[in-house]
C-alpha cells in the first residue's frame, strides 16, 4: 500500500487514487482545489506525525507531570465512582461514533436513550420537561436566563442571583445576559444561605428571575426554597433553582418549592473526574416547552404502529429557526448524558439515595473532625451540607492550601481565611490522611 | 426489535426519607425510578447500540458534519487517569494538563494562521458565541457601538442564532448567483453597524469563496471584523489558513476537523483562534509558558470577556483532538484534505443527480430535481447507507448535502453512489413507503411534534 | 445483512525478498492478505458482531455450558499493564503476579475443599487431562498398573477422550433408571483395572448423585480414585464441596462458575484441585508462600507430571476469575447457587415440555417427545432467545438441556418459556423453515462437511 | 432491592424470589437442594465480597508488585505493540460473552471471523487447512505428534525432536506422548540449527514424527528444512514445523518444505505480553483432514442460498466421537484468535512483513552491538536470527541476568555461560539502555 506519508485512515492506494481522478477527470489531486493563489498555503505547520504508540507513550509522559494529589475539589464539579459497566456500554460505538438523530429510523437506540435520561431528570425535578443536555451547569444557567427574557421580558431585566456564586459560573451568565440585554445583580446570603428577607425587600417588577442554588456552590442546603419560589412567584419572575443530579434524588421536589426550571450539574454521574467537563441539566414546566434550548426527544409511532423515538420540536433550534431560535446550540453533551443515564440505571433508587446520603454523612462526619483540630473551624456554616463545607483557619488559607498540597491533599483555598473541602465516596477513604495533614499544617 | 423502556422493565420506589440523615423538610419523600441488574443494563444497552447508526457502521455523509473515522487509541489517551483532576488544582499541581493545552493551542493556531488560541468553548456554537462576543468586546473598547453581523443566506443556522444570542442584528446576504459572496451585496450590506462578517469557506455548498481578499478588504474597510466558521476546515487542511486570508477571528470544529467522536450529538469541543489585536478579550483564563524552565502558567486576558464554559470546556474532546492531530501531522493532515475532496468530486460524478455550482470541494448539494428530497433520503436507508442532509442550504432545491469525507474508499463511494441511484429513481410507492429494511419504519414526526410525549411519565397508562 | 470477507474487500500481494535481510533461500517470494484501512477494519468487525448471539444479547441457557453474565469490571482488572509481564521473569521481579496466583489456588481449594491447586491448565479439557495425568503418576508412583477409567454414559464427551488421551480404555456405565449413578453397575464396572471413575456432580441433567459417599466408597476400595468433572460446581457452591464428597481430584471451569467470559469459544481456564495425597504430581511448577514475609516462590512438585502448558497457563482469565470470586464473596457465591437452581425449576415448571429426571439442580433436560429438539431450537431463535443444548444428553430422547444460570429475571424466564411453548407448538413447516428471523437461514451442516471449504483459498472461483 | 447480601449479578428481588418459589412450589430455596446432609457444606470459605471498585484497587496493588523491569524476553512468548483498535474490536460484547457457535444461524460474525483467520494461516503456511485454535504452541505440538500416532503409527513410535528445544514445550509434549505410548528422543543441533546429517543417521522406520522449528528456540532460522522434510518423507515419517506467526509472514513456505502440520504461535499478534498465554496453530495438509484436532469453521449455504459459515467436520470432536475423537480439546482459544485475525488485518501484509523484516534486522543490529562488549560475545550461533539470539558471556549468566535486573532489565539465562535476549518492536527503542547496561555489569 501506499498510504505511509498519507493519513492513515484514509484507504486510497495510489492505483485506486489515479482511477478515481481519472473518472472525475483531472490529473491530480490538486486540481481539484479552487484556492487563489495569494491565499493559499505552502507552509508546513511543523506537525510531524507519530505513530499510534508514540503518541500513547508521549501524552502519558505529559499527564504524569500532574502531581499525584488526593483530590478533595468540588466547587461544581464532582468525581464519584463510575461503575466500569459505563464505560463499557457507553464506549460502544454505535453510541460513541454516531451524531445527532437526524434520521430517527436509524437512530432508535440512542433517542431512546435520550429519552430516558429525560425521564430520570423529570423524575427528580418534578417539572414536565428535560431537554437532552446542555454543555455543563453555567452554561444552563445562561440558557435559563435567555428564557426568563424571553418569557419574563414584560417584567424587567434584572436577574437576581445569591452572592455566594462561583465566579466562572457567574461570568458565563453574564455573557448569555449580556446578549439578552439583563443585568445581573446579587442577593446577600446569610450564614450561607439564601437572605429571604432581604431578597424579599429587593424583589420587584423589575426582576425577570430569581436564581438559588441548593446544594450551594459551598455545600450548604438551601432551607427555605418554597419561600424563594413564592418571592419569585409574586412578582411575575422566573424562578430558577440550580442543583446536582445526586442532591436531586433525596432534596424536595423542585416542582414542590415552585421552581419554574431546573439548571445544574449531571456530570457528577457518569462522568469521572474531568477536568471540569460537564452535562448541564435543563428542566421546566410545560408552560415554555417552545422556549426549552436544546434538543428535545419525544415518543411518536412509525409506520407500523410501534412506538418509536424522534428528536421533536425542532422547530426551536438554530437550524430551522435561525435567529429567532431558542438558544444557539446544536452540538450537546448527548454522550455524557447516555453515561449518566447509565450510571443511574446501575445504581439504582436506592444506589443513587444511598450516593446522596453518604453524601451528606461524609462531609458532617469530615467536619466535625477538621472542627476538632486547633487552628481550624468547621462547616462555616450553621446549615445541612451535601458533600462539601467551607473551613475557617486562622492561618492564611493559601498558605495552608499550599502546605496541604505538599502532604499530597488538594483542596480549595476560597477566601483569606477560608477553604472548603468536599468529600465523595472517591476520597471517602483518605479522610485520616487528610485530617492527620491539616493537623500537620494548621 | 422493539426494546421496552428500562421503566417498562420494573422500577422501584424507595423511601427517602426512611434513611436520610437530612430533615424532612429538606427532602422529597420516595424517588421511582428503574432498577435493573447489571446483566439486564449490559443488554438494554446493548441491544440500544444496535439499533443506531455510526461511523463505524458505514457511510455517513453528512454535509457539514464532517463523520469521519474516530481513531480508537485516542480514546485510550483520553482515558489515562492521570489527566483526570479537577479543574481547581494549583498551577504547579497541574503541569501535565496546563502543557496539553498548550501544546493543542500551538497547534491548532498554526493550522488556522492565528496568533492565539483557546480550548474552552465546548463545541462549535460556544466557540461562534465566544468569537462574536470577543469582536463585541473588541469593538466596545474601542468606543465602537456596531449593532450588525452580517450572514450569508447559506450559513448554517447556529451563525444567526450566536449572533442574536450575543445582542445582534442579523443582515441576511443572499448568495450571488454562482452560489458565493456577492460582492455587490456585500458592499450594500456592510457599514458603519458591522461588527462583522461570519463567514464559511469553503462555503456550506463545499464552494471556496475566491474573492476572499477583497472581501476582507471591504469587511475591514468598514472597520468590522472577519469571522471564519471552522465547519469546513477540513477541507482546507494545508492549502489555506484562515489567517492567511484576512480572518480574524475563527472556531475549530475539532469533533469534525479532527476526528473526535460525535457521541450522537455531543460532546465537541469549538476551540476559537484570533488574530494578535484580539488575543486581550479571549476567555478566562488562557495557559502560556511560564518563565524559562518553570512551565507553564495559568493567565486572565488583559480585557477578558470572561467565561463561556464552567470550567476549561470539554477536556477529554481536547485530548483526543490533540492525538489525532499528531497522529497525522502535516502530510496526514493535507492528505486528509485531498482525499476529503477527491471522495466528494468522485462521488459527485457518480450519481445520477444533478450538482448544481463548483468546483466544489469536500462537499457538494446534488439536488433531487423533482422528488422530495427527505423520501430520497428514507429510500437510502434501506441500501443500508446514511442518507446526507437534506434540504438544506436552501439555495439548492430538494438539497441533498453530501459530505463523504475521507475515510470512504472507492468501492464504498461506488456503494453510496448506487444507493443514492437506486432511490433516486425509485417509484414514488416506493419511497412513501421507505425506509422498511431499518429498526423502525417511517416516523411520524408531526405527530411528535403536535402531542409532545418526552418522558415515559407522560406515556403512563399507555 | 452479509458482510463480505475479508479479501473479498481487497487484496495486496507484496514481494517479501525485495526488503529482507534475509537471504532468497529463506524466504518465500510473496504474501497475499487483505489490506483494509483502520476505519475498514472497524466496520468489518463491528459489523460481524452485530451478527453474533452473546450473553449481552438476551438469554443464552446452553446446558452444562453455564453462561451467565460477564461482569465487565473483570476486564479492567485483566487489562492492568503491571500485570502484563513475561513468564519468565525471575521469581523476585514478578511478586505480584505470583500472589495473584497464590490467592486465586488458595480461593479455588476453599470452595473445592481441596488441598492443593493448580492453575496451569488452559481450559476445561486441559483440567481434565491434567486430572488424570495426575491420577495416572500417582498409581504409577504406587506401582500400580490401572488401565481403565469408568465414566458414565452421561458423561461430557470430553470426559472419555481425555481419559483416551491419557492412555486409558474407557468403561461405560449405564445410568441407572433414575437417571443417576446405578450402585450394583458401578460396583460390576471398576476393579483392579480401574484408575478412576470421572462423575460430573450434579450430572448432565442436573441431579445430584445422592449416593456420592457409598460411590466414593466403591471405588476407593477398588483401589481407584475419584474425579470431579467441575463443568456443573456452579449448583453447589456453598452448598457442597467435592472433597468432602469423597473426591480425590477436580478441575473448576472458570469461564463456567466464576463468569469470566467464553469468547466465542476461548479461552477458558481449567484449573486443577488435589488431595494432599496428589499433590506431589500436580504440574510444575506451583506457587507458595516463601519464608515469612518474603514473598511468593515457585516450586516444582516432588513427581510432578510436568507441563499441560508451555508457560502459566491463560493468565487473563485467571485474574478476572479471582475478580468475580473477589466481588461475590461467600454470600454472593452461595447465592449464585441458589438463584441459578430457583431458575432452573422456574423455567421447568412454566414450559410445555416434559422434563424426566429429578429434582434437578441448575439445568433440567427436556423432552421435546415426537418433535425434533433441533428444529425446535431453530424455532426458538425467532423467538429472540437462544436455544438450549439439543439431543444431548441421550438419555433424554431429543433432550433440550437448558441452564438458564442466575442471571435471568422472572420476566426474562417467562419470555425464555413462551419461545419454548411457541415453538414446542409450531407446526411441522413452521419448524422445517425455521429460523428466518435471524441474520442466516438454516444452514446446510451436511453440505458443509461434505464438500468442505475451510479457507478464502478454498472458495477461490465461487 | 434486596440483593445486598447475594450476587450482584442476579436480578431478584425478594419478591420475586417468593413469587417463583411460589410457582415452583417450595418453601425457600433451600427446599431445591438435593444434598444428602452427609456431604452439605455449612461452613464458609472465607472470602468476603469487596466492591468493584475495592478490587480493582486491590489487584492494581498486588500488580504493582512486579518490578518495573524493561523485558528482552522471549522463547516462545512474544509482545509486540498491539494497536488500540484490536482491543476496541475483540472486546465487544457479541464477541467477547458468546461461546461456540453450535446455532451458526446467529453466529454468523464469529464463525466468519474465524474462518478468515484459518485462511490467514493456509496463506502463511501454503497448507490446505487450518484450524481456529489450539490452547498454545506447546499443546499444538503435542497434538501433532497424536496425530502422528494416529497417521503413522505403522511405521513406528518415536517423535524426534531437535536438542535445543524450550523445556516446557518439551514437557507438554511428552505428556500427550505419554498417552499415545510415543517415546521422545532428540536429535542433535549444530551451531543452533538441526544436525542434518546426524538427524539422517537417526531415521528409520521406528520414527512416527520428525518435528523442527524455524525460528528456533534461540532465534535461528532453520536453513535446510526442505532436507528435513525430505527425511521425514522417506521414512514415512509426519513431518512437523514449529514457527510463529510474524516470522513465518516471510520464511520459505512450510508447505514448499514439504511440512506436513505446522504448529506454533499465533499469540504473537494480537495478544500483548500475557504471562504465557497464547493461540495455537494447527495446520496441514488436505491429507489429514478428517484427523485434525479441534474445531474447524467451514463455508456453506443457508436456506435462502447465500453463503453461511458454520462449524463443520464435528465428527472429529469429542462432543460426537468421545474416546475416539481426535482431541479432548473443547474449549479453546476463540477470541484470541479473533484478536490476531484483527491485528493482522490493521498491519496488512506490507505492516506484517515490515514487522518480520525489523525482527530480524533489530535482533542482528543489537547482537552486533553486544559483540562489541568486551566479556560477551553475539548472537553464539552464526546463523540468521528472528527475534532473538544467545549470547555468552565470560561470568556465570545468572549473575549476569541477576546484575542487569539490578539495572532494570530482563534476559534470559539460558545456560551456565549462554543468556538469550529478545527485541521486538516494543523495546527496540531501549537497546541503548540494555547495551549501557550490559556495559555496566559485564
């Protein structure tokens, strides 16, 4: 063969190149490109090829230059244990190596799966609808505030949501709203949580939606929701309850606290640890159901009678609709919501409720170790915490993130003085070497 | 070959409550959902797979797509457990990462011609929104207040859609009557309001626009920016960079361009390269080598317009492009192009469908003349092919956009071409009736669309 | 749905002497394969798959072949490149591999109630031969010339051709009308003559030789030893042990009782368990515990019988062999046994079919009567299940030997039992056309053995 | 769900536990044993069950126990870099969870697989026919020589093999030779190819089988097989070649040497270095065909008259013929041969070859490097090597072999003053480091 300086997943031997230019009629290869000359290139970008091998070896030698730290991050992304059942079935590359489902006869097996991961999202959020996946939790929460402008527009352009935000997650939102023409503006937090008084006194005409976060980006669990959602209620805004998959499945029903729509985090299933790689949830009422972003999968029948599976409502999305459509995005997160929708099938109600439990047992039993050590003060906050607490020190906290990091412990340093840990059944077992190296370093 | 809903297979309904450690107050009081063993989620799953379509199914000619083969060692780089950390690690706690970002950086703005790169956008219309939304930041710094971009008709869908996300005006351009830039129109459409043009070349009918230059020259000349829409790189690879051409700002398909796998519908990733005077309003935070030795360093753009994904986008997509890329290096890269092209003029001259416009490159839109492209397409279905896009862009009518990329080799072209021929030429029983050799018969999509049933709660009692 | 070969899809000769080193004389002029790209190669093998019936597939209740589910987990362990070393490596420099094999013998003599085990043997038959090689050392090592080893009627195939293997005449014994074991037959069959008797327990159609002790007793006092032919352990685990059953020596299928999976036919893994009394003929070497806390060291028996491998054995399936042993735990193990014989007398008592013999453990053999089980089984596949074992044992007149093993739920047993009914019931036509839901018709097995083509080379011209 | 307590992997419920039981008739399922109380077991085995998860951090621990040693290992087991693909492919589940194909009618992918295989082999071997597995070489080997018994045991009982021949495959042998009353005798070697001459001397009528290899187990590649075969022939003597699947993608035909059954290694391809574990091959001539060992796929038609594979000739086997089939063998090595067909198809014949030519260039450049060295000396015989090749060295080899594992490689000491050391592609890009080593110890 003659493919050796060729890519290697093209087939052409050169015979077989020659006859094809020969039935299209042209001498070479290169007749067949219309570039201007001024325009076109004759460089080389300096990319030598490796072999399959090579490269193996050369980005293991890479990746090996992370420190090998026991990880105790959260903050919005989330690593449990991904049963290897996943990857296997997820790897397939019937699901792995095919695209969106456009031609629906050919693609029941993964609308169905769509369609199912949909379901589990409308279980545990209470509303009606679940798009397919959005690319991670910001991202969503951008989405939801397109929404709100667009449906809440009559009331105002503000959007409230809590001081205690991630700030990525808050610059992404200020990007959807900047397009949107809304104004992003904060709610003072008391003792981690929501202040309701003083959201109360800030709420208004002027607010299109009203965003909370339960768990809180620090862990805490939100305790007064329905009191949010009736404030939001009130005044004609939209009320958008961010949350996790795993807290789902134990928290009150979104619905039940009056939550308009569900953004969030669904990597935390599925997904291993990635850098920050997510699969953003999207669920609301039928009220907006053309106004939902992203692609919808919905049951039909075919021509024989059977029930049958089709990507549905596409008259929202970018490709049809153009610039009157319901968000921007085509390409999703489908793969990563096929691996949640695995990972949930294989723990089960009961694997998931017990993940969540352990969730919240874990991060009490963990702080009220880190609250035993002299130097060091534990949860901040007087509230219920899923997976995560913020810690006081007395010492800076950069200070003691660093040192922790030089015993092998990564965690988060989030202010002067405060660093938040979060604990899941992946570190669940390094704890005494956690609470030995605070006590080492405070 | 129905396969039942996993809800249909038995679910469970656990009392949360019972065990919680929380108040009850604080949480729902049962969760139902499925339950399967682990043996019956191997074969749901399973038997899910084969009812779909894929790549490593057969051709999937796509137009505008790009479906080619996904390389399988790239998804062992991407599963080294040493790259899975969290994207809060310290700066010097994360060097293997930070210096894979880097590395795909440099290469990627090497083959687009661009000074500066980033990798967070998580797929093609993030990486539109992020390029838009750093001309609008580029232009609000220098006090300009433009309100327009400016779109060609035939543009894909997500360009007018970003551009109204990001707060613009859409001026639609019609196409010229050789299926490119009208230069003419160009002039009237652009002015003082343009913020930019957005711009696909080759274009989404597989045609080089060869008046490039001067329409950069008329696009900059009213002082607004060039926007290269990275979907057709592929057939650009080593023969032309979009710097080179007066681009000033461009995504990366790099789930088209560069193999990564589509995952039916997602994750991809839309790195954005730009020009020098653009690189200050990138995201936040970029990666660049830190001073001599010390490797390499996290940095926030001087005029940043902040964020466009959580985190740092779609890693493990980034990974995987990166393999593949060096995998081919510049002579794979450029024959990856050639043989895109080849693949598409080849299988141009094999069917029996007219092709208006060309030369076209890795793509061209045949049209079905007077049968109903969308039937063409379920009649191709059952020669066990993937039909291409259909009807679309619309300047073609019946349009049937067809992207064989270069993984197709003569004899399975040779196979497409029959398919394409035989329902082309089809009765019309024939194709009201297709597809009947597929996992489903024809799909009553209005019926979807008209009783929208999205979840198996809203099947109950069916 | 057929998928061309190979070399139908293209050829390439290449002229091995125009690159070697080495001399004309030694090398041949050239070679002839099939050359598809990566992306060929894929659809190739994809495509086959999709052709092919597997545990992940649906129900597969092949009797005495005990298919049940793979945990997939087990490849992750298997694929650990620590564990990918040479056999030959030194005793120092391969700890790890050595205390997997420690811990997986020490496990495998647990559940056996042996003393001694090893892990040498490839796969069942290997076992088995390796069993009777050792049996056969050990009446040597005694001065004892035996010629004969006894084995039920019933007996797997394998059980006669290995004891032939090894050199012995087979005896035959009938089973006794109760399907089992006949006391005074047994008593009339061994004698001075008599090496072994080999006795599957639970035997082939699943019921437990009750007179196991008084069994063991005949043929100690013979002067013989007892084999346990491990293909049915899965009904007993936790329930009962071989060696306190009176066996002297056993092999484990641990692609049968431990899940690792059958890959289309292999490999599999016989490992071999002993009285202390045997040991000293196991095959060499063996691994043990070194003095206190140095490690694991490998040994050679005092009159070993030497190798049944060239090297360790199948390794890979020795390691997901100890992880499915690991994940199960003593509960888990015993509750396979139970679930698997619960399964076995649901399915029993919800089809159509006579089943003689019992009370039956995990597998029961049904009668298809006046209809032929094959046809029957041919039937079932358009069904959506797989067929059982047919007219096999003998018996059973047209015997349907079905093992549906612990996996299966009651619904996928009831949907196992109507395929059953169905076809049991269908008419004469619909069995002789049967099946016709499947990827091939009925193939021609008397053609294919008269006129046989066992190569590409051989269909050359057709 | 209430399987806590029992196998994860069987799907009921307590409910449907009772329900069945119900159906069936019992009480528990203890009520289905039919265990005399003389022979039940009520003791425990002492194996607790551990997560997925622990199991897989316990063995990767027991693993990591081997040293980290660059191997220049071989002798019969061989590593080559096995692409990413073929693991992707063999390891789908329609493959790697199905068994034998006794229902060809939805087995067609396996059975098709392996027939490709068996003509990749009659295409390496000149042979007629092939089988699609035997456990390994050393099996394969022993099962010749019963088929030699079988086909010439006329003229006599003893199997002759070459003196330098790999202990265990030699053990192996004589095990099957035990049971067919063959008698094992060697004939000598010179300079590590087979004494011709002295090997003439020794024919006679009393020989069944006379076995060579090429490559041997030293790496020499034999130089007068074709006089071998003639021997063999003369004397009515089986005349069997042991080889390897790469090496014989370019030796001089078997069946040109007038072979009668090759065996040998296939596991070389497709398989990575696996602690021994192989694929046998078993190949020969049309002549023998009714007397092959093990299982043979075959083409035929289906109903409807298009091509069908299906195993055939089952007469032969041991399931239909017990004690007078031509093997015990049943189970065998399926999947590994699915995995080298796939490797073999990735490299093509062109990548196959090229593989072939550097095993030989790489073996001859590295023992000329080690030549250079004062205290060794390379390759000890002066023949052409594949692979591998003996050398010798002044001090006692396994001090030798001890020191460079010392320094992080592994050869083989084969003999008081002889080691043999292996390069393949895998650690051809570590030949400096094993010279630098030798350097080192010598």
């Amino acid at each position: 063969m003659s493919r050796a300086n060729g890519t290697p997943y093209a087939p052409h031997t050169d015979d077989e190149t020659a006859a094809m230019l020969a039935e299209i009629g042209v001498d070479d290869e290169e007749a067949l490109f219309d570039i201007p000359e001024a325009v076109s290139f004759d460089g080389d970008f300096g990319i030598d090829a490796r072999t399959e091998r090579g490269i193996r070896d050369e980005c293991a030698r890479i990746f090996a230059r992370n420190d090998d730290l026991t990880e105790f991050l959260g903050r919005g992304h989330y690593g449990h244990y991904v049963p290897s059942v996943v990857d296997h079935l997820a790897d397939r590359a019937e699901f792995l190596t095919s695209y969106t489902q456009y031609q629906p006869e050919v693609s029941q097996g993964f609308l169905q799966a769509l369609f199912e991961y949909q379901s589990m999202l409308v279980e545990l959020t209470g509303l009606d609808v679940a798009n397919c996946s959005m690319y991670d939790a910001a991202t969503a929460l951008g989405e939801a505030a397109t929404l709100a402008d667009r449906v809440r527009s009559t009331s105002g352009d503000t959007v409230l949501v809590p001081e205690q935000l991630r700030e990525g997650k808050r610059a992404v939102l200020e990007n959807y709203c900047d397009g949107a023409d809304l104004a992003v503006e904060t709610y003072p937090m008391a003792d981690g949580t929501a202040d309701v008084d003083a959201l109360a006194d800030r709420a208004g005409d002027d607010v299109a939606m009203v965003y909370a976060e339960s768990p809180t980006v620090r862990g805490c669990i939100e305790e007064r929701l329905a009191a949010i959602g009736d404030l939001a209620d009130e005044t004609d805004a939209l009320f958008v309850l961010g949350s996790d998959v795993v807290a789902l499945s134990v928290l009150e029903s979104p619905a039940a606290v009056g939550a308009d729509v569900v953004v969030g985090e669904a990597g935390s299933l599925g997904l291993p640890t990635a850098y920050g790689m997510g699969l953003g949830i999207f669920a609301c009422s039928d009220e907006f159901l053309r106004q939902v972003p992203g692609r919808l999968v919905g049951a039909s029948e075919d021509a024989n009678g059977d029930r049958a599976y089709t990507l549905t409502l596409q008259t929202r999305e970018q490709h049809i609709r153009k610039e009157r459509a319901t968000s921007n995005i085509c390409t999703n997160q489908a793969w990563v919501a096929l691996r949640a929708a695995i990972h949930a099938a294989t723990l089960g109600p009961d694997g998931l409720v017990d993940l969540a439990n352990d969730s919240v047992r874990e991060a009490e039993a963990l702080a009220s170790r880190i609250d035993e050590l002299s130097g060091a003060a534990a949860p901040v906050h007087d509230r219920h915490h899923f997976r995560e607490f913020a810690v006081r020190v007395d010492q800076p906290a950069e200070a003691i993130a660093a040192d922790l990091e030089g015993e092998g412990f990564a965690v988060h340093a989030i202010d002067d003085h405060l660093l938040q840990v979060c604990v899941t059944d992946l570190n669940a077992g390094e704890t005494d070497g956690l609470v030995a190296a605070f006590e080492e370093v405070l | 070959v129905r396969e039942p809903l996993l809800s249909e297979k038995g679910q469970e309904t656990v009392d949360v409550r019972e065990e919680s450690p929380l108040p009850d107050d604080l949480t729902r009081e049962e969760l139902t959902l499925p339950n399967p063993s682990e043996p019956e989620t191997a074969r749901h799953y399973t038997r899910l797979s084969q009812m779909n379509w894929a790549i490593d199914s057969g051709p999937y000619p796509l137009g505008s797509c790009t479906m080619k083969y996904n390389p399988k060692f790239t998804e062992d780089v991407a599963a080294d457990t040493n790259a899975a950390i969290h994207p809060d690690r310290s700066e010097r706690s994360a060097q293997g990462n930070l210096e894979l970002q880097h590395r795909l950086q440099e290469v990627l703005a090497e083959i687009g011609g661009m000074d500066a790169v980033t990798l967070q956008p998580p797929a093609g219309a993030a990486g539109e929104l992020t390029g838009i939304l750093v001309a609008k930041a580029y232009h609000e710094h220098h006090g300009n207040d433009r309100s327009e971009v400016v779109i060609p008709a035939s543009a894909h869908g997500t360009n007018f859609a970003t551009a109204a996300t990001a707060g613009y005006d859409v001026v639609e351009l019609p196409s010229g009557e050789d299926g490119r830039v009208d230069l003419e129109a160009l002039e009237a459409a652009v002015g003082d309001d343009t913020a930019a043009l957005m711009l696909t070349n080759p274009n989404t009918v597989g045609l080089f626009e060869r008046d490039i230059t001067e329409i950069a020259d008329i696009v900059h000349d009213a002082g607004g920016l060039l926007y290269y829409d990275g979907a057709n790189l592929n057939a650009l690879l080593g023969r032309g960079r979009p710097g080179d051409m007066g681009f000033d700002v461009m995504h990366y398909n790099v789930h088209k361009t560069f193999a990564t796998p589509h995952g039916g519908g997602g994750p991809g990733a839309g790195p954005v390269g730009v020009v020098d005077e653009l690189a200050p309003f990138l995201p936040t935070p970029r990666v660049r080598e830190a001073d001599e030795g010390s490797g390499y360093e996290r940095f926030e753009p001087d005029h940043t317009i902040g964020k466009v994904h959580g985190f740092a986008g779609n890693w493990l997509v980034s990974i995987k492009a990166y393999a593949y890329i060096a995998r081919l290096g510049d002579e794979g890269l450029a024959d990856a192009a050639a043989k895109a092209v080849l693949n598409a003029n080849y299988l141009a001259e094999r069917i029996d469908l007219d092709v208006p416009f060309g030369p076209f490159h890795h793509e061209f839109a045949a049209t079905a003349g007077d049968r109903d492209a969308a039937d063409v397409a379920k009649r191709m279905l059952d020669f066990g092919v993937h039909p291409p896009t259909t009807k679309w862009p619309e300047m073609v009518p019946e349009a049937m956009l067809t992207e064989p990329t270069e993984i197709e080799g003569q004899s399975s072209l040779d196979d497409l071409a029959e398919a394409f021929n035989l329902a082309y030429a089809d009765t019309d029983e024939a194709l009201d009736a297709a597809p009947n050799r597929t996992a489903a018969g024809r799909i009553d999509q209005v019926g979807a669309a008209r009783n929208p049933r999205l979840s198996w709660q809203a099947l109950d009692g069916e």
